[in-house]
C-alpha cells in the first residue's frame, strides 16, 4: 500500500494485470513477464480456479513467467531489521515452494530508497546468484558508469575471501520507468511507451509522442531505438543489455498488453532481419538476462578470471536530484518504526513458545487440546503483516495518512494474537502435571501484563490486584542467555512480597506510579526486582499482600520554577524545591553522573573503573525546513540550516527518584518527556544508562525534534552505523556535503570513538541519526511537515502520535587500538555492547495468572535450553515450518543461528555476562533439555535448497558474522 491500501490496490489493479497475463501470455510463447511480491501474488492464487492455476504452471516451466525475489514484499533497507528481511523472505520462499514449486534464483529491488549489503548477503545465503538495484545517488550512478562497474560482484566488507560475493547489476539512470531505460535519452525512450500513444491517459511530458509501429516507420523507428539500446550498452563491459518494460500499476488492461508486445514485437522482428546491424532483439525474463550476462562474460566456466569487479559497502543515503536527499524517511512515522520491532520481539517469543509447546503437546492424548492448528493460523497473520510492513513504503513512513492506519491495524491486530499464542503456550510448557492440562478459550489461564488499547495509543501496564494467597508472575526471557533483568509490574498495594522461583524473598523497590509531574497516584504502586531468568525460558515468581512489607520505598525531589508546599504524601518522601544551579548526581557502581539542576539534563560521566571524567551533555534542538521551493517531506530533509537549540522560557519540572534497584531524573518539557535511568544491579544492565524519551510535537509547523549527545571523544569525523541490527557500517561526516547528505540510517546502534573510548547509542526503533560536529551523536526523534517533497505522495506529514524512543547509552574503554584501524572499511560492537542491543530489542514478557481461578501447580522454572548459548551465537528465529496442509503446522521447525562478530578489544571484565564464546561450535544433542533433537539437516536461509547428505550432524560450526539455518524436528 502506497496511494492506497494493499487491498484497494488487490482490487483497482493487481489483480486485472495477474489476470491478463495468464490470458496474454499464452497468445505468444515470445512474451515474457515477471513478478516479484508474494503478498499480492498469493491473494490473487487463492481466488483462481485449478485450470488457471496450471496455465500459470504451464507459463512458469516454459520460461515466459518468472518470479524474482519471491519475497512476500520488496523491502526498505534503510529501516527494515534483519530478522524481518529474513522472515519476509522465508513466507514468500515457503508460499511458492507449497503452491508452485518454485525456486526464486534472481533478485529485482528497484524500488527501495538506498541499498544494504545486507540484503546482498542474505539473497546470498537463499541460494541466489544474481541481483539487481536502481535507487542509487546519481553522483555514484554516474561514477559507476564512468568506470564501467554498474555490474559487479558485491561482497560483504568483513568477508576475508570471496565466499559472499553475489553478482549485482545497477541500473544506470533515474528511474525504472520506460523513458529511463531504454537509454539515455529519456524524450526519445518516452516514444517507445506504447502505452502513452496519443488518445490514452498518459502522455510524454517531453512533448513528442509514441507512434504506432506499421511497415513505413519501422525501419526509422527500430533504428531510433537501436541507437539508445547502443549508448546504454556502453556503460557496461559486455554486448548484452538489460531493457526493462514496465512501471508503477502498468499492464492492468489487456489494451497495454497489446500495445507493448505488438510493437515491441515489430520493433525485434526488423531488428533481427537486418544482419548488417548486428543485434538479437528479444523478450526475456531477469533470470534470461543473467544466464545471457554469464555466458557472455565467461562466468559459467569455473576458472576463468572475472569482467566484473568487485565492490563493498552501501547505498545510503540516496538522493535522486538536485541537493534532494531522502533522508527524511529514516525518521517518518517513527510511533510506527517503533511499533514495528515490538511486534518483531512478540513475534519471535511466540514462534519460539509455540514450536516448543506444539512439540509438548504431542507427547500426550491429553495435550492434544492444544489449539495448535488456531495458533498456527495467528503466526502466519502476523509473519505476513510483519512482512507487508517491511514493504518500501510502509516502514518508511511514506504512504498516505488512511494507508499508514491500515498498516498499523495489522500491526496491532497480529501483537494482540501473539499474545495469545504466547500465554497459551506458556500455559502448556509451564504446568508441573501435563496431564491436569485443559484448554478454554473464554477462560485463559494466563494474562499479558502489557496492553494496548489502539494501533495508535502507547503500551500500558495492567494493575495486579493482591491478596494474602500468592498472585504468580511468570516471566519469560526471548534470549539464548540466561539473564539478570530489572521487571517492573504495578500492583495495587504496596505492601508487598516478592518471592523467587525458589521460594526466596527478593529485594524489592517500591515507586510512585504518578498522575502527571508532581502528583502521586495512589490507585497503583510500581514494583521493581531484579529476575533471574534461564535462557528462553520462564520462571515463576510469587507476589502477596504482607503486612510489614521489607520492601524498600523511593524517594523523590521535584524541582519545579515556584514549589508550592503541598500535603506531605502519606506513603512516600518527597522533598519540592526550586530549579537550582546545583547538579543533581546519581551513582551506582560503575559510574556517576551530573544533570543540570536547571534542565535535569545530563552533563558529565565519571566512570568508575578509571576514574576518568567524560563530558556527555545531552540536549535537543529543531530543525526547520528550507524557505526553498522544495521543503523537507516524508521522503526528503531539506532543512534550513543548523538545527536551533530547544529553548524553554520557563525551567521544566525535574523529578529525580533514588532508590535501591534504580534511580532516575525525569525532565518534563513542553515536546518531550525525557528519562534517564540508573540501574543500581551487578552486570550487565547497571553498564549503561537508560533513556526514554515521549515525544509529542502535534503542535508544531514544518519543524523536526532532534536530541543530540554533545561529549570529549575526538571522533574526527567518523562515526559508525549498524545496517538492519546485522552489521556496523563506518561512516565519514563530509563538510562539503549539504547537511542531509550526513544523515544516516541506524536500526539498533550508533558509535563514536577515539583511542581511549567509544560511545554508543542503542536504540530500540529505527531513525535517523548524525555526527555532525567532533565527538557529537545526534538523532532525529519526530519530523511534522506541512507540504508535499513531490516524488508521489501528494501530501504532508501531520499524522504524529505521542512516540516513545527508547535508547541506552553505553560508554566502553578501548584497549590496544593503532591508528590505522580507525581507517578501517569495517568495525564490530564489543561483546557487551551486542548483549545490551539485545537486552533493549528482546524485553523479557511478565505475564499474570488470573486471580480467582484456582490454579493448577506449576514448575518453578521451564528451561528447555541445557545452559546459556555462546555469547556471540543468536537463534534469530526457531520458526515452525508448515504442512502440506493449508495454515497447518508441520512437526519441523527453522532453526536459524546467527553469530555476532565481535570487537575483542574491549574488556571483558565484570560484564555479568554469563556466557562463553566457543569459536562458533554448537554440539546439537548438548542443545536442549527435556527435547531429544530427531534430526537436523543444514538448509539454505530460506529453507529452499537442502543439502541432503548432511542429514544428521552433531556439531555446527559457524564463522563469525555468519546466518546459518537448520531444519530441526525436536520431540
């Protein structure tokens, strides 16, 4: 969905072009078609009858028809995460495979915004061999054709041989339409549009129009085209050449069909008949071009040396004219960009659940009553809306106003199933008696502590109610590690006792939940432990109403311009006084920090462990858009200079809570909440400090709100970008670029460094990010914009919602680092940095039992792993594989490792990290408790191409950076 939803377009236009190409192909076996999305496709295939859907086979075995990609969309690169890229790749690959066997060997993305190698590498590891982009800076499009390497082997930057070189094919010119592919005059191409002949709705804008071909212009006219088909051709170092024919919402009338294939046919048959000419005209599909392409060049022979050359890094940040960077979308709709990866980290708690669970539930007749096959229906909803999201103008940010609800509907729709599906498989997995099992869908047994209430509204916690009989809490932890986590629920009592799985009294913080800045709620107490948690497992923990609670109460100091001395609170201390030049300090063990008494901003970090004082200053500025023509849209930042400081006349409210299990300083500004938590715990979750900013800026006209993080490090213009949370792209802050040429994309973290530390940002939603002074960090939090940026849209972007940005804030020492090394094309997170982004995109799931059932005896702990994974090895994703039935589970799973690469020059002192590295070794049978693995065969990332002598192994080796995945059957 763009201009309109997906299903308005299903019905105005896609359908009508799938419809007229099994009739049109079949007229002539020269005709050729592609398609790439298996979102529409599959929609369309479901409502056809048997005798169309064999055409469609027959037009596929011919060669005439070919899907590309085959993914369920074609995805943004810029904000997309590597686990959806991945899942949108596996619905498609897996839809074709059941429906027409088909395997997808070529990639077409000419639509996304800037290109990612890590979509290089994953096509890649799907098997495929060839891609193709178009939507490059016209300076390197330009560069790239000077030099004759539009087509190359791209490789990944961290890849010491050539194992992930994948050829790629960039399209010379400005756009994918007919007048820009032909060659490069786009006035002249504009006439082989035989759709724009005269008396039609479309025209050529250059003024000359196309002209029916007939026996006396064909010879002036295939010459004409000839001679654009020739200055294409060099720009490329081999005799065969690409022509695509198509364009947005194109072949919907069978009248197109005719018009396009009918001349073009005229066009090659006169071609053709003239040897003296020296060209072979035809129709073919991608996979044609590159088979063509290969031969042409010698690849298919094994040892000859390659035409092509071979290229490594991205494609951000794209600008198609002018000083048009479309560095905007990066931040767009960001309540959505945010919303995107909570429904991912749900999405894959319950994969994980739901697999467990339906391999539980087949060990006994009793457990039979397991929806699975309901259940199963609800992921394939919510992998597909997951998918449709990924979709280049959906996560972007850049659809209309009514398509972006629908969007966030099915967004909404597919978290409140997965909640579902995870505490119904929770239910299961937890119970201590299998056979006491029984399922009731009115009455479930357990309940999410999180809810939301509308696809625009922000997430809430519940109020557990409690009494003197224990309430239970399970939570459960989505990481491969075991994990000491901070789990905050509200209860409405604070005398309070918290017990362990084990039946241990924990230590416990009591907060204020408050109505506003300054006024306490008494509906509702905040209740903080820290959790113990094995690695993708549950535990069990008990809360109860006491009378003497040991629980331990915070306290709070409200800074505001005029304290007025109100009642004391009956329950908590809190102490009001005036915005002070004095700084506030919170402290744990591993650092101190300074905020302005008069902002509550923070200024400086000491950290412990050297003693050394850093300067951090935190603070936020706007952006406004230029007095140009052309002003900043959905797509593009034009802004109108330097952002301005954010200035409040008036000091804002600062509440600052010291308490036993975190402390924190809360700065209320009129477009801003902004949150800076100290974790007072051991590890990994004390090392960094927590930052939630809530930001409305509903009010504003033409303006962008920016926080910026100002500190000592000498960055020297550098600074690095993670790619889709797969891997680090380092960057150069370039003066003679326009400012929004220096803004990038980040999907989880953002670094600074020198010689003796590195600064890094990491954040739970996409956005777009800068360094544009030494040792600065900025990111662009929310963007309102009055007009359309005219590259389609036909509006502003005013749809802002109240958006919560969640980040942490982690500063590391460096250790042995040389100066070449800062030069370096590639760079990797520290071990602890990986397991914070972890920690900040994977949030363990409190759940509740229901208070009046009585309920059956639980496990204390679920631990289907044996121990903590490897620190640097993820399951990115533990997906159930389909029947041959429709919507119906198999007994096999996707199993996929990822295994991070690590910066080892980073101390791994005192991380709390309780987990090793193995050199990327994983023995299977060491794998899960309680499960027996029954086999596991090596796959390709799609589940496409399985090698089938390596059925059985028992030791999976992986290199570093590497995404292997497996077909598991556990029973």
């Amino acid at each position: 969905g763009w201009l309109k939803t997906f299903d308005d377009y299903f019905r105005d236009q896609t359908q009508h072009i799938l419809n007229n190409m099994v009739i049109k192909l079949q007229e002539d076996n020269r005709r050729k078609f592609m398609w790439s999305e298996i979102s529409y496709f599959s929609k369309w295939w479901d409502g056809i009858d048997s005798q169309k859907k064999d055409a469609v086979k027959r037009l596929i075995k011919d060669g005439q028809f070919e899907i590309v990609t085959g993914g369920w969309v074609m995805p943004d690169e810029a904000s997309s995460h590597y686990f959806a890229l991945i899942d949108q790749l596996i619905e498609g690959h897996q839809w074709l495979e059941k429906n027409l066997g088909v395997k997808p060997k070529s990639s077409w993305a000419v639509d996304p915004f800037g290109h990612s190698p890590t979509m290089a590498y994953l096509l890649k590891r799907t098997g495929f061999s060839n891609m193709l982009i178009q939507r490059v800076h016209y300076s390197i499009k330009k560069h790239f054709a000077i030099q004759k390497t539009l087509e190359f082997f791209w490789r990944q930057n961290w890849d010491l041989g050539s194992s992930t070189d994948i050829l790629c094919h960039m399209m010379p010119f400005y756009s994918y339409d007919i007048p820009h592919t032909c060659g490069p005059d786009p006035k002249i191409c504009c006439q082989f549009d035989f759709r724009r002949l005269p008396g039609g709705r479309i025209s050529c804008p250059w003024r000359v129009p196309p002209e029916a071909i007939h026996a006396g212009n064909v010879q002036h006219r295939s010459w004409m085209i000839l001679d654009q088909y020739r200055k294409k051709s060099k720009l490329f170092r081999t005799k065969v050449l690409l022509a695509p024919l198509g364009d947005d919402f194109r072949y919907a009338e069978s009248s197109e069909w005719d018009q396009q294939y009918q001349n073009y046919q005229k066009l090659f048959d006169y071609m053709n008949s003239r040897p003296e000419w020296h060209v072979k005209a035809q129709f073919g599909t991608l996979s044609d071009y590159f088979e063509a392409l290969r031969k042409e060049s010698n690849l298919v022979e094994k040892h000859s040396s390659s035409v092509f050359p071979v290229v490594s890094g991205d494609f951000f940040t794209y600008a198609d004219r002018d000083h048009h960077y479309w560095s905007g979308y990066f931040t767009s709709r960001p309540f959505y960009k945010r919303l995107d990866r909570a429904l991912e980290s749900y999405l894959r708690a319950a994969e994980v659940l739901y697999y467990l669970a339906l391999v539980q539930s087949s060990k006994s007749e009793k457990m039979g009553v397991f929806p699975s096959v309901n259940h199963y229906k609800l992921l394939t909803e919510a992998r597909r809306n997951l998918g449709l999201f990924q979709h280049h103008d959906a996560i972007t940010g850049t659809s209309k106003d009514w398509v972006v609800v629908d969007y966030g509907t099915r967004l909404f729709h597919s978290i409140m199933s997965l909640k579902k599906v995870i505490t119904d498989s929770a239910h299961i997995l937890i119970l201590k008696d299998k056979r006491a099992y029984n399922y009731d869908a009115s009455s479930p047994f357990l309940k999410m502590d999180d809810v939301q209430s509308s696809q625009d509204s922000l997430p809430h916690k519940t109020v557990i109610k409690l009494t003197s009989e224990p309430r239970y809490l399970l939570i459960y932890n989505p990481m491969e590690q075991e994990r000491f986590s901070v789990v905050s629920v509200n209860v409405n009592s604070p005398r309070v006792k918290v017990l362990s799985p084990f039946g241990k009294p924990v230590t416990v913080q009591i907060s204020a939940v408050w109505d506003g800045a300054t006024t306490v709620s008494h509906e509702a107490y905040q209740v903080s432990f820290v959790a113990r948690l094995p690695p993708l497992g549950l535990g069990v923990y008990q809360l109860s109403e006491v009378q003497s609670s040991e629980a331990v109460l915070a306290d709070y100091s409200i800074y505001t311009r005029n304290s007025r001395q109100e009642k004391p609170d009956e329950l908590f201390k809190i102490t009001e006084m005036q915005n002070s030049v004095d700084n506030i300090i919170l402290e744990n063990s591993y650092m101190k920090l300074w905020f302005s008494g008069m902002s509550g901003l923070l200024e400086k970090i000491n950290t412990k462990e050297d003693g050394k004082n850093h300067q951090m200053k935190v603070e936020f500025a706007w952006y406004g858009t230029t007095s140009n023509r052309d002003k900043s849209g959905a797509y593009l930042f034009l802004p109108d200079g330097d952002a301005k400081p954010y200035i409040f006349t008036d000091p804002p409210t600062v509440r600052v809570a010291h308490g036993r299990i975190f402390s924190e300083v809360v700065c209320f500004f009129h477009h801003v909440t902004h949150t800076m938590r100290l974790y007072n715990v051991q590890g990994l979750e004390g090392q960094s400090l927590e930052i939630s900013n809530i930001v409305d800026i509903r009010g504003e006209y033409n303006r962008e709100l920016a926080m910026r993080i100002s500190s000592d490090i000498n960055s020297q213009n550098r600074f690095y970008m993670d790619l889709n949370g797969y891997q680090i792209q380092p960057r150069l802050t370039m003066s003679k670029l326009p400012l929004q040429a220096n803004i990038y994309p980040m999907t989880t973290m953002a670094y600074i460094q020198d010689v003796g530390v590195r600064l890094t940002l990491h954040s739970a939603q996409s956005l777009g990010v800068a360094s544009l002074k030494n040792g600065q960090l900025e990111v662009i939090m929310d963007r309102r914009l009055m007009q359309d940026d005219n590259r389609g849209l036909g509006q502003g972007v005013q749809d802002n919602k109240i958006t919560a940005n969640m980040f942490r804030l982690l500063l590391e020492r460096r250790h042995g680092t040389d100066v070449n090394e800062e030069k370096a094309s590639v760079s990797f997170p520290s071990l602890l940095s990986h397991m914070t982004s972890s920690f900040l995109n994977h949030p363990v799931i409190p759940m509740t039992t229901y208070a009046d059932s009585g309920v059956p005896e639980m496990l204390n702990i679920f631990s289907p792993l044996m121990s903590s994974m490897p620190c640097d090895i993820h399951i990115v994703n533990l997906r159930t594989i389909q029947s041959k039935v429709d919507f119906e589970p198999s007994d096999e799973a996707a199993l996929i490792f990822h295994r991070k690469g690590f910066d080892c020059k980073f101390s791994n002192r005192d991380m709390g990290l309780v987990c090793s590295t193995t050199q990327g070794k994983i023995k299977v049978h060491k794998l899960f408790n309680k499960f027996k693995v029954e086999s596991l065969t090596p796959t390709s990332l799609s589940l496409m191409h399985s090698s089938l002598e390596a059925r059985n192994i028992s030791e999976i080796n992986m290199s570093s950076m590497e995404i292997n995945a497996f077909r598991i059957r556990l029973r």
